[in-house]
C-alpha cells in the first residue's frame, strides 16, 4: 500500500472529536497521524493503520 507524507486517510472508525480524516505526518514502521477534526496527534502501528483504511487522498 503506497501511503506518503501529507496523505489524507480515511479509517473505518471514528475519532471521538467525530472526524474519520487523518493526515499522515510519519512513515516508517509506525505512522505518526494528525487527526482533521481537533488537531491530535499519534503514532500507530503501520499494520494496524493498513487493516483500517477505507480511503486514501493524495496532496
């Protein structure tokens, strides 16, 4: 899966702030994501980010 820095990744659950949109921010072995809704940031792991994509926006 091709996911470069300053994609805009739809996932399957939503974020509590009510956003689905995370802009990747990292890649590697874990993903740092910026959530498009309230600003929060985390790292997770590149499977786990993989299992739950539903859509990818490239910049």
């Amino acid at each position: 899966m091709e996911i470069a820095v300053g994609d805009i990744v739809k996932l399957k659950k939503q974020h509590p702030c009510g956003s689905y949109e995370w802009e990747v921010l990292r890649t590697g072995a874990d993903f740092r994501l910026k959530c498009l809704g309230c600003g929060h940031q985390i790292m997770i792991p590149r499977k786990t980010v993989e299992k739950s994509i539903k859509g990818i926006r490239k910049q």
